[in-house]
C-alpha cells in the first residue's frame, strides 16, 4: 500500500521557530515532524510514500526522509495547487491502485492507522476521513435555569467531531480530487452528499503544529512520550 503526505506547506505562522525550513520539516525532539508520519505509516505497512512538497524541494524532503523503512518519492508542484490539487497532481506518481493513505503534513498523532483501513474497507464508502473531538480553546461558564453561574469548565470537549487531516482515499476519491483548491471544500463535501464519505472516531493524540505555542505542546508531548517517538533506524 502506498501513501501520500502534503507538504507544501511553508510553516509562515510558526515564525523563527521554523528556522526557514518547511512546515513538514520543523524538529520535534529532533526529528522532523513528517519523520513521525512516515514511520507511523512503515509500521502499519506501507511501503511506498509520496511526499507532495514545493517544486525545488523535491531533494530535501528524500534526503531527510530516507532510510526510514519506506521508498520515498518527492514531488514538487510546478505550482501552488492547494491541498485538493497537491493530492491529485502527487497522486500520479502512484504505482499501485486501489485505497492509499493521505495525510495533512503539519499533523501529529496516534491513529491507528490498521483499523483505520479495516473500517474504510467496510463502510464501502470511496474516502474515509479521521475526525477527532473538538476542544475548547477557551474555558467555559455553565450557568443555570435562572442564569446563575454554576461552575467552570477549563478547555472542555466539546460535542462536536473535526476533520483531523489524516485520510483513506479510493480510486472514485482520487478522481474527483480538485486540479486546484481544497478537497475538503469540493470533493468531501459532495461525497458526503451522496453517502460515500465515512468517518473514523479517533479521540487519541492529535495535535496540528500551526504555531510555535503548537510547537511547543507537541515538543513537551514527546519529551513526556520518548517511546512515541521515530524508532525506526535511519542510514546514515
């Protein structure tokens, strides 16, 4: 099985934290964050991974991504395509037909990707997206029947589900990918319309490094959970 990582992206928010290199590359407990993604994805067997970056960077991202366990092949965009389009334009660069994973590249998380498949299989739906709980980033007030305050809630849960950027893709999927834009303004949308997009429940780790304070949880995470981070061995 194959899978593709979106990397294009240019980490503008993350600051100096980013050191100049792109989002999918910025360390955590150094390693590069899509490190963590491609050694989640060779351990739920994935041999062949895709990385969708800026055209130029085709040589970074293979040399910092090698010896991982998987082939890696780099493909730069030969201009911005959006994330529905980088998906599409990477996704000629496939070898095998058939589901394929597809990540965000700025996500770090623990999905089990195994049963991810297992239940993509099942739904016979042509894309299954990942979604995560909902936090609060903000505390909250409970107040009564007579608008009494009757407590506090720090950064709660919140009833609702997000797409957490982590995917199976389907042939029917793939081909209905935007040339230019977002999927998840165009193809997920109608295939949700016609019953053909699934859902995953995942209320495990789940953190997207937008900003150096991201970057900073992700960091304390991991030096928290060293067991979690990239075991396999590189070549060096």
């Amino acid at each position: 099985m194959e899978g593709i990582i979106l990397a294009g992206g240019k980490a503008t928010r993350l600051g100096e934290a980013a050191r100049g290199q792109p989002k999918a590359l910025v360390p955590v407990c150094g390693h590069p964050l899509a490190e963590y993604q491609v050694s989640q994805l060779v351990r739920a067997g994935v041999e062949r991974i895709i990385v969708s970056c800026t055209h130029g960077q085709e040589s970074l991202f293979a040399a910092k991504l090698s010896g991982l366990g998987a082939q890696i092949v780099s493909v730069g965009e030969p201009e911005p395509l959006g994330r529905g389009g980088g998906l599409r334009y990477a996704s000629g660069a496939r070898e095998e037909s058939g589901p394929l994973f597809a990540f965000n590249g700025d996500e770090l998380h623990d999905v089990d990707l195994e049963a991810l498949l297992d239940a993509h299989g099942r739904s016979n739906a042509a894309a299954t997206i990942v979604v995560a709980p909902l936090v609060s980033q903000f505390g909250v007030v409970d107040l009564d029947a007579d608008n009494r305050v009757a407590g506090f809630r720090e950064a709660p849960t919140l009833p609702y589900w997000v797409n957490a950027g982590v995917y199976v893709l389907d042939e029917e999927a793939i081909e209905r990918l935007p040339e230019r834009g977002d999927h998840e303004q165009s193809t997920f949308p109608e295939l949700a319309a016609e019953g053909k997009l699934a859902g995953f429940r995942h209320e495990g780790l789940w953190i997207t490094v937008n900003t150096a304070k991201d970057l900073q949880r992700a960091e304390a995470y991991y030096t928290e959970h060293p067991d979690l981070r990239p075991t396999l061995a590189r070549r060096r």
